[in-house]
C-alpha cells in the first residue's frame, strides 16, 4: 500500500482508514480496530462522535474564518470556559501542541524581558522531555536523535535530569526565564514525574524568579483523570499548554496564563492565523460540554485503575519479556525487554485488529480514547499478552 503523492516523512502502516466509530476505527475492507492509541492521545471520546459532528457542522454553516482582526463567539466563550475550568487569567489559541510551546517560551522570555531581566532568556527542559517539532519546540527537546540535520537550532536551552531533584538547586539560576516540563512524559516511553520532584521545581522556579510551565499536550484533556493534569499531580504552573484532545480530532491548540503574566505578549508580539477558529473552538466546547455530561474524569479514574491493575498483573506473569508498567489514569507505557521489539509487538496487534502506539527505551504506548470500557480494556491486555508470549516462544526455539 502506497501513496506516492505524500511525503514519505511518516512511516505510515500498510492500512487505509474510511471511518470510525468510537474505540474503533475502520479499514477500506470493512475491519474493526480497537484503538488504544486514540489518534496519539487527540480522539478522548472516541471516533466520529456525533456531538462533535454536529458542533463542526453547525458551526461550519454559520462561521468557519474570520482572523483573529476581529472577536468571534466561539472563540471567546472557549476561552472563558477554560479560564474558568482552570483558575488562569487568559488563553492563546493556535493550531497544535508545538505552537502552544513556541507560544510559552516566547511570552517567557518576552515577560523577563518587561521586567528588565535581558538576561534572562534560558529555558530548562528535561531529559525524555518531547516538545514538538518546530525549531523552538525541538531546540527544547532533549533527545538528539530528533535533531540530527537541523542544526543550527535556537539558542538559549538547556537540560536537566527528569526526576531527579538534587540537579534542580545547580540547573535553576539567574537566568532561567522558564522550566518547561511534561508532568508525564509521553514520547520517551510514559515517565510520570514524581510529586516531590514537581513540588522542588515548582519551588525553587517561585523562589528563583522562573516561570513554571506544563507541557500538558499529551497528558491533560482529562487522560489523567481531571481535566487538567496539574490538577491531577497537584502544583500549580504559571502555564499550561495543550492540544491535541482539545477538539478531539479538530486542530486547536491553547497556551493557558496566569493573570501576572497577563501584559507580557503586547498586540504585534505573537500570533496565529488559523488559532481559535470558529469551528475549532466549536469542536473543543461540545468536547467539554460532553465530558461533563459522561462524567468523564470519574470514568477514567475507573477504567485507569483497572488498566493498572491488569497491566501490573501482565508484568508479574509475563516478566521475562514485560517490566513494571508506568503511567497513570489512561496513558500507560508498558516496557518490553529485550531481545522482544514493541514496534515487532505493535506490528502482530494490529493484525489481530488492535492499535497501540510505541515510545522511548522499547515500550508499547497505550493512549486510549477516555471512553473505552473495562471490556476492552481486559480485551487490549489480554491481546498483548498473547502476543508477547507467542513471539517469545518463537524466540526460544
């Protein structure tokens, strides 16, 4: 299966996609998938839902573009809903999670700069940190694989070792206008920050003059059982940004502000063609309003704690192949021993009608839509288990 118009930049698997429905997803040939990686964290309540449909649509015949020169009401009452959701002051939209981080380490620098601190201009990342794939949002980025022939990046970055809070006192000075960090990481293989790690940062970050912000791209939107991940691990940053769930499949992004920070990004400063479009934000309003109807965050923290539990059951049966799992509500890494391949692993469930994602340090990175039962989760776990116990026998012989 080919397409030989796209630009091969994706290794994209040999299957179409026409429709989808819920947890499940549809080839041209009319096969179900169960889908555990939700379109890589973005569809939490699941393929084609109707409410969304039916926002997108509506919206699209009243008002799809008008610029960000005028107001618009979707846009606006958006921004008040997530302002009132989270305690911050204000929100700036955009179109993905990669420019949410551009926008954050731009007002970061752009607010030292205010107060007069022209020094002030490095931004703290931290190993296994993924931020996107924009100059900016890479520079940011730890891992130098994703670097390589893109050189020379913006300057102005450095690094810290995730979780480890005796490198925090030596990383953290002067000139640190931000700390940016993902409260879970997803990309490098699912790593939850430890509370009293994120407690130290957000420490010392007040104490030092450094603005805290929270990749939350990946692990908010609900995934880790309240809307917000820094509800969920409970410190509060000067930032949030966020995306990919948002519209649920829609583009949007947002970059969420605490009220001091509220003059550092003046009219000319920053900008978004397409951010906070009418049909967007119509698409990320009906994706509240649903939530809150499901009462989604209780749901998750259910069927989180169940996946856990089956998870941590699979490890201590399967542990020659499997270690301990990581994650929390319903963003989970599952760690696959060598000489097994999680993408070898991803491959086989896929043939058996299941999808999963893969991370960092060989894992299989399971981001379900926050919709998916505890059915399907014992169907998800049960599915890997067979798999891994079926290529570990073929290793064996």
């Amino acid at each position: 299966m080919n397409e030989p118009a796209l630009l091969a930049n994706y290794a994209r698997a040999p299957v179409r996609f026409v429709s989808g429905d819920g947890c499940y997803l549809v080839d041209e040939e009319g096969r179900r998938y169960l889908d555990a990686i939700a379109g890589i964290a973005v569809c939490a309540l699941g393929h084609a839902h109707p409410g969304i449909a039916d926002a997108v649509a509506q919206q699209a015949r009243r008002l799809v573009h008008a610029s960000n020169l005028y107001y618009h009401e979707p846009s606006g009452e958006l921004a008040r809903e997530l302002t009132r959701r989270s305690g911050f002051a204000h929100a700036f939209f955009c179109n993905s999670g990669t420019e949410a981080n551009e926008a954050a380490i731009k007002l970061a620098r752009k607010a030292a700069y205010r107060r007069g601190e022209h020094d002030r201009t490095k931004i703290l990342a931290f190993s296994g940190g993924f931020h996107g794939r924009t100059l900016g949002a890479l520079a940011a980025t730890a891992n130098p694989e994703y670097k390589v022939g893109f050189a020379p990046l913006p300057e102005g970055f450095a690094w810290a070792p995730f979780n480890d809070i005796a490198a925090l006192d030596a990383a953290i000075d002067d000139r640190t206008a931000a700390c940016l960090i993902e409260p879970v990481q997803g990309e490098s293989g699912v790593h939850p920050a430890s509370e009293e790690f994120l407690q130290e940062l957000r420490r010392l970050c007040s104490a030092r003059g450094a603005l805290l912000i929270f990749d939350e791209v990946q692990c908010g939107m609900g995934r880790l059982g309240d809307l917000f991940a820094f509800q969920s691990v409970g410190v509060r940053p000067d930032l949030v940004t966020m995306a990919k769930a948002l519209g649920n499949g829609l583009p949007i992004g947002a970059m969420l502000v605490d009220g001091t920070l509220s003059e550092a990004l003046q009219p000319g400063d920053h900008g978004s063609t397409f951010g906070g479009s009418p049909v967007g934000a119509a698409a990320a309003l009906a994706h509240l309003r649903i939530r809150d109807e499901l009462d989604l965050d209780s749901h998750v923290r259910a069927v989180g704690a169940h996946t856990e539990t089956r998870l941590i059951a699979l490890a201590q049966t399967m542990a020659k192949y499997v270690e301990a799992p990581r994650g929390r509500g319903l963003l989970w890494g599952v760690p696959i021993r060598r000489p097994l391949q999680a993408g070898v692993i991803a491959e086989d469930l896929r043939e058996l009608g299941i999808l999963v994602g893969t991370g960092g340090g060989n894992t299989l990175r399971l981001a379900p839509p926050l919709i998916i039962s505890t059915g399907e989760i014992d169907r998800l776990v049960d599915a890997i288990g067979a798999v891994i116990a079926g290529i570990g026998g073929r290793a064996t012989k």
